[in-house]
C-alpha cells in the first residue's frame, strides 16, 4: 500500500464529515432559494460546480503539503479553512441572517490567504492550488453582501 493512502483516505473522510456536518437542512436551504438575488447574478447554476472544483483543490493542495512536508498540524490547518468554507451556507440558513454568511465568507478569506502564504513555504504547487478558492471566495462574499440590500 503506498504511504500517502492511509492520509488520503484520512482527508478525505474528514472533508465528507464535515460537508455533512455543515449542510443546511432541506428547509433551510428552502428559505435560502427563495431569497432575491442581484440581476447580474447569471451564474448561480455554475456556483456547486465551482465549489466542487475548489474543494477538490484544497484535497489535493492538503495531499501534496503532507507528500512534501509529512507535517501533520500543517495539513490540519486547513480544517478551520473547511469549517469557514461550508458553514458559510448553514449559518445563513439557520440564522437566516446574510450578514452571518458574509462575516463567514470574509474569515474563511482571511484564514485562506493566511494559509496559502503559509503553505507557500513548503509546496509551491499545494499553494497554487489555493488559489481557486482565493479568487472565488470575494466574488461570493461579495454576492452575499449585495443580497443583504435586496432581503433587508
């Protein structure tokens, strides 16, 4: 067995635990449809697949930091990075407040840009590979912020 699949395994069973944790529940997320959304906004339907991609990114930058620096409080910084990322929707969802979302979206940002200068050190590519989530993650918290003035 090679020695990177036992911490493959390991993140990614903590990525699901959380995606599961962190999930609206039906009717919550119900709600969070139905809220008005800015006209310019012609893309929701790509935003899953977009957030498919950045977590996929942030799998594979957490496996090549660990393959480079077998440093394992290095990976686990990004389980803070994660919980910011996918509690965004739930705490909007359950305190069906926007202002929740955007505050989580602006810390998730901030903990992003924090780690990948971090994991820059160690692993140019597993840094790159933030960079996704670093480019996309305004662009939502912004959307969020436009959506506080249209559901006041």
């Amino acid at each position: 067995m090679p020695a990177w699949l036992p911490i493959a395994a390991l993140l990614a069973g903590v990525m699901v635990a959380v995606v599961v944790a962190l999930t609206p529940s039906r009717e919550d997320f119900q709600w969070f449809l139905r809220l008005r959304r800015p006209r310019w906004l012609t893309f929701e339907r790509l935003i899953p697949l977009i957030w498919l991609l950045i977590y996929a990114c942030f799998y594979a930058s957490a496996l090549l930091l660990w393959q480079t620096t077998r440093q394992g409080w290095l990976v686990a910084a990004y389980l803070p990075l994660l919980v910011l990322v996918q509690s965004y929707t739930w705490l909007i969802c359950r305190t069906r407040n926007l202002r929740t979302g955007t505050t989580a979206g602006f810390a998730g940002w901030v903990w992003g840009v924090a780690l990948a200068i971090i994991v820059l050190s160690h692993s140019l590519p597993a840094a790159l590979l933030l960079l996704p989530y670093l480019l996309w993650s305004p662009v939502g918290t912004f959307v969020t912020w436009r959506m506080e003035r249209l559901n006041r």
